[in-house]
C-alpha cells in the first residue's frame, strides 16, 4: 500500500509548538487513513533529531496522541 500525505509548507523558523500544531494538522489525518488499511497492524513514524522533533513538549504530545515512534536514530552520510 502506497499513498502520499498533504505537504505542509512552513513559514518562519519553527518552534516545538508550531511543530506540535503541524503533526496535529497534517500527520494525524494521513495516519488515521492509513491505520484504516492496515488494520491491525501498527503505522510507527519516524524524524530525526532535530531540536523540535526531540523537544520534550514534542515527544509528550506524540506519546499523549498515541504515535508510536521508530527507536533510534538514522544516520546519513
């Protein structure tokens, strides 16, 4: 199964709220959709480690929206 989310285009430097209100906006339609096709399978999301992504304020407000993050981190050269 393939499918493509909205494109947020951005403004501005962005903080963890801003982010926070940009995964609320965008990211938790696209996933309710593609839970819906999985069934019972888990969608995880995954973000590197950029100040926003791994603020406190974001990791509370994924883990009280229920998304299950990928552990770790990617490394790219």
């Amino acid at each position: 199964m393939y499918r493509k989310s909205d494109i947020a285009f951005l403004r501005g430097r962005q903080s963890s709220g801003k982010f926070c209100k940009t995964l609320e906006t965008f990211l938790f339609t696209f996933l309710d959709e593609v839970q819906e096709c999985l069934e019972d399978q888990i969608v995880v999301f995954q973000q590197d480690n950029a100040s926003i992504h791994a603020s406190k304020e974001t990791k509370k407000f994924l883990e009280d929206s229920g998304v299950f993050l990928m552990d770790g981190l990617v490394l790219t050269t």
